[in-house]
C-alpha cells in the first residue's frame, strides 16, 4: 500500500483515558478538556500516554524524585497541597473571568441603548460617570459601595470599546434576520435613494416578511453609492447584496419605490430589471407619493398658495429684524402661536400646516403688514385684505388640513398595503361629501365657514368647486384601477364578510398555485366556525391569520394572507430611516465610516433584541475568558 493512501491518526477517535496512577508517579491531573496537566509546572500534554508523560516527569523534573521519594507521606502530602493549590487558583480566575464577562455584557447593554437613542459613542463614558457619581450618593453602607463602584468602573466604557460593541451587536442583528429571512417564503421591499449630510449618496433597502410567528420589518441594508445613480448601478448592487447574504430575489413578491424614473421606468428602470430576474415580484410606486400628487395646485389656487408663502417669507426671511419684530407684536398681542412655519416642498405636510398657522394668525399679520414701511407691505397687506384672496386661503387650509390627515394616517410602520388601500378608498367618499358640503352647510370647512360668518364678501367661488372635482378626479385615476384586485384584499381584511373572490384577481397571483376549489371549500368552513369568528372579532385581522389560522388546515388561505400582508403599500420606512440616518450622522462628534454608519442604524431600527449574555460566551469574546492551566502557579 502507498503511503499516499496511508490514513493520518485521529487520536480524538482513540478514546484515550487519563489513569489515577499518573498523579502519584509523575505529578500530572485531568484538566476540565480531559487533557494531562502538569502539577508542577502547568504545562499540558497533547496526548495522554504514560511515555510523554513520564517523559516529561524526567526531563524537567528529574530532582522530584529525590527530595519526595516514590511511596513516601511526604510526597502523598505534597501532591494533596499541589492539587489544593491547583483547585483555589482555578475558582479564583473562573470568578474572575464570571465578573469581566459580566463587566462586558453590561458594556454591551450600554451600547445597545445609545444605538437605540442614537447617541454618540462618548457618552458613554459620561454615562459612566454620572452613574458612579450617582452611586456614590445613593449607597450609604461603605462596603457595598466599595463593591459596587468597583463593578462599574471595571465596565469599559470607552468610545472605542463602545464602537467595538456596536459593531458586535450589528453583527448579532444581521446574522439574526438574514437566518430568519432565509427560512421565509415571500419577503416585500421599499427601496428608496437619499444623500445625508456629507453628500454620500446611499441607498436604503427595507424588508418585511413574516418569520412564522409575526410579520416583521427591518433594515436589510443600507449601500453607499459612489458616483452615479443609474438603475443598472443600483440594480446590480441589490443582486450582488442578495447573492453574498443567501438571500433569493424569487422570494420578492412587492418592490415599492417612491416612483421617480431611475426607480419605476418601464423599460430601464429598477423596477423592470428586477422584474425580470423575479417574474413573481410587483411593483408598486409609493401610495403615500401618489397621494400628494394627487393634490398639485395649479391656476388661480396655485397663485394663492404662491402669495400665501412670499407673504410668510418677507415677514421671517427679509431680515433677523423684522422676523424679530414680528414675534415681539405676536407676544403683546396674546397669540395662539409665536411664529409662522416656512413651507417646504419635500416635506408632506407642510403645505397644510403653513396655510393654517396663516390663517390663525391672519390679524396679526395684517397688524404687522400695515405698520411695516416697506414697499412690499402695502402690496402683500392688500391681498390680506382682499375677501376672494383669503376665501381661497381659507379653502386651501381646510382641504389640506383633510390631505394632511389623510397622509398621517397613510404614515407609519407595520402599515401593509391592505391598510393603506383602505384609507384611500374611504377618503375617494369623502371627497364627494365635501363636494356637497362646500355648497351646503360647510360642516368640513370651518376655516371657511368663520371667514363667510364674519365677511359678508366672502363666497364660495367655482374655482374651489372645480378644484374638489380634479381632486377626485385624481385620485380615481391613481387608485380605482389599482393592480391589486379589491376583493382580495377585502377578503384578507375581513374573511367572515360576504366577499366573492374573481377567478381573474387569482390569476393576478399565479405565482402562489392556489388551487381555487380548494380555497372556495376553505373559506366555507371557516365561515361555519364560530370560535374563528370569535377570534377574529377580538384579535383584529392581523393577528387571527398569524396565530389562528391554522397553515395544515387552512393552506390556500393562510399563503393567500400571508402574501398579501407582507406588501408594503409606502416608502415611509425609508423616509424614515433617512431621518435617523442624517440625525447619527449629526449627532456623531467624530466622522463615521459607511460600515459604522450602517452599524448604528441597524441597531437604531431593528425590531430584534440580542442575547447579550451569549454574546459574551461567543466567539467574539473568546479573548475575555482565561483558563486557570493558562497561568503558571506559584507552589
């Protein structure tokens, strides 16, 4: 036989057993590894056979025999007092290395909770310091005190400790979710592309599913993109994400953009490239964006609204001065509020929010607009005293005032895009309800309404009529032929209502092979269930298909539900997480990589908890845990 052949020794596999009498011949116990250790020096053998310890006895120890002959009490003794001496040293560093894992799991939990509250890295020696500093005044008894502040101090609780931790605990998160998102069958993605505060543009990629117990949305990864944006760019990106984190982009069954053409272009947008390497992904442009468009001002209202903020401009951007002097006459003046808001396009509410603080302080306004000495006054304290002018301010603030609470209840996490089409639905029915009420009572008007009271020239124009008919008008165009049928979603929404699912909106969803027999056979018997019922009217809909609804007994439903639940309807979690990226970045007193940057996000946003305790006994900190047969023993 070739030595090539020859198989190498396993000595693991030989089952070697340390023998009692090697103590008293050469000096040697059993580690807690079941390795040999020397009593007299701590060294270990590798292998325990009476050759290499016997071996080792004579070659180092050679003079022991002498001095404690073979037999004899005195050596009996000696040994008993190397293994006493063994087994105190051995408790003494086992606390040791209990109170420095301890030490760090706390400097751990520290690190978590600045992450969450997006704190910077050095206050975390100035929590530290408050703490012993409260301590010291709170413990009375001195020996406690000792203790306990003795404790803390050995926390390490320095910036680059608490980095390190955070780098840890981002580790722990992502490994968590992406174990948990491998195992999912459909996940949905918002996608969105910002620029923070060092003109890095990154982008932000949000994933919900749901993980078997609870639907679940998390940041699944924030890239840095270095120079151009295109969608070939951003598009190759996502697959080289996916490929290097396990991940499969057949799973993605909804991408939700905020709509621009890099994102949702028909031929070479991101949205189409996607869609072909995942046949079973949609893709959905942002219901919250489509919304606000929905409201664009243009005509006669859009010169109002323009008038509206060059009046808000002159009075706080002209100069510190008269920005000065207006505050000063809202204060001796009692006002309801102390400033004016400035408009800003990109944030969604605060076309609406302006408006009203206008019209609330419209007396003030006209106060400060007629004891002004600039040129510009006379012209804006004209048109703030004109009655078809502020009707028309008065109507823009009303209605906005109904977009705004239409897009706060669009906003938020844990929003599927089931939720979201209802909202919309209901608001499409309130728009003819204000048509009627605009020529009626003005019950949905009040702004208006008070103007009308107080002004005997202040009316209801055709302008405002024809602006409530494009903005329903609008929203039917975006949302009446809705990619997603409304039966299912209703179904998913209530399944105990009497909802008749189309073949057609099935075949929409082809991907999930539901068989449409037995799903019609499904729905009957949990109609005919009155503890499903029961359940259903108490833990709402969310909760009665993750927990009640059983996947054995039920499975074309269950998929069904699952699949249209885990949709996201927005990009708000992006919006988002933009938000509480820009504030780390701030917030931060030293420069953050993109890595760190991440980091401090995912701890930010992540909806898992880590086991700090297990943590400590990984891998990762190895380096805080030392044995006793490490150290060589003074005898």
């Amino acid at each position: 036989m070739s030595l090539s052949k020859l198989k190498k020794r396993k000595v693991d596999l030989e089952n070697r057993k340390f023998n009692s009498e090697w103590t008293d011949k050469y000096v040697f116990i059993e580690t807690t590894e079941g390795r040999p250790m020397c009593l007299l020096c701590n060294e270990c053998c590798a292998i325990g056979k009476d050759y290499n310890l016997r071996r080792h006895f004579l070659t180092k120890h050679c003079g022991f025999d002498q001095t404690f002959p073979p037999g004899s009490d005195v050596r009996q003794k000696k040994i008993l007092c190397l293994k006493e001496n063994y087994e105190h040293s051995r408790v003494v560093f086992s606390r040791s290395c209990s109170s420095q894992q301890r030490a760090t799991a706390a400097s751990l939990r520290v690190a978590w909770i600045l992450g969450k509250k997006k704190q910077p890295f050095t206050d975390s020696e100035t929590f530290k310091e408050c703490f012993i500093a409260a301590l010291d005044e709170v413990v009375t008894d001195n020996k406690m005190k000792e203790q306990v502040l003795a404790s803390v101090k050995s926390i390490p609780m320095s910036d680059t400790s608490t980095g390190r931790r955070m780098d840890v605990l981002a580790s722990e998160v992502f490994e968590t979710l992406l174990t948990r998102l491998r195992k999912a069958k459909v996940m949905s993605l918002a996608v969105d592309e910002s620029t923070d505060i060092s003109d890095t543009a990154q982008f932000c990629l949000i994933v919900r599913f749901f993980d078997g117990d609870c639907f679940r949305e998390d940041l699944l990864g924030l890239i840095p993109l270095e120079g151009h944006t295109s969608a070939a760019i951003i598009f190759q990106k996502i697959v080289d994400f996916f490929k290097d984190n396990g991940l499969d982009l057949d799973h993605v069954n909804m991408l939700v953009t905020d709509g621009a053409p890099t994102m949702a272009g028909k031929v070479n947008g991101l949205s189409a490239r996607l869609s072909a390497v995942a046949p079973r992904m949609k893709s959905l442009h942002c219901l919250i964006h489509q919304s606000v468009l929905c409201a664009k001002l243009s005509g006669e209202l859009k010169n109002t609204m323009d008038s509206v903020m060059s009046i808000i401009n002159f009075i706080r951007s002209t100069s510190s001065l008269q920005h000065r002097l207006f505050r000063r006459l809202l204060a001796d003046m009692s006002a309801e509020h102390q400033d004016l808001l400035l408009h800003n396009n990109v944030r969604w509410l605060s076309k609406g929010n302006a408006l009203r603080r206008v019209c609330e302080l419209r007396e003030e306004i006209v106060r400060f607009l007629s004891e002004s000495k600039q040129n510009r006054a006379s012209t804006f304290l004209s048109q703030m005293l004109d009655d078809g002018f502020v009707s028309e301010m008065c109507f823009l603030s009303d209605i906005f005032h109904h977009l705004n609470d239409l897009n706060l209840g669009l906003q938020g996490q844990n929003k599927t895009v089931v939720d979201l089409v209802e909202k919309l639905r209901a608001f499409q029915r309130k728009l003819v309800l204000f048509s009627s009420d605009l020529c009626d009572k003005l019950l949905h008007f009040p702004t208006l309404s008070k103007l009308m009271k107080s002004s005997a020239h202040a009316s209801v124009t055709q302008v405002m009529l024809d602006f409530l008919d494009k903005l329903r008008d609008n929203f039917a165009a975006r949302f009446n032929d809705f990619d997603m049928s409304g039966e299912l979603m209703q179904f998913v929404r209530d399944p105990f209502a009497d909802t008749k699912i189309p073949s057609e909106a099935l075949d929409s969803l082809a991907s999930l092979h539901i068989n449409e027999g037995a799903l019609q056979l499904e729905i009957i018997d949990m109609q005919a269930s009155s503890a499903l019922k029961h359940a259903y009217d108490k833990e709402g809909f969310m909760t009665f298909w993750t927990e009640w609804v059983d996947a054995e007994k039920f499975p074309n439903m269950k998929e069904l539900a699952i699949n249209l639940l885990t949709m996201f309807g927005s990009t708000y979690t992006c919006e988002s997480s933009f938000s509480h990226m820009n504030a780390i970045k701030t917030s931060a007193r030293s420069s953050l990589t993109n890595e760190r940057l991440h980091h401090c996000l995912r701890i930010a946003l992540t909806s898992f908890e880590p086991d700090f305790s297990a943590i400590v006994q990984s891998k990762k900190f190895t380096d805080c845990t030392l044995r006793p047969e490490h150290l060589v023993l003074t005898v």
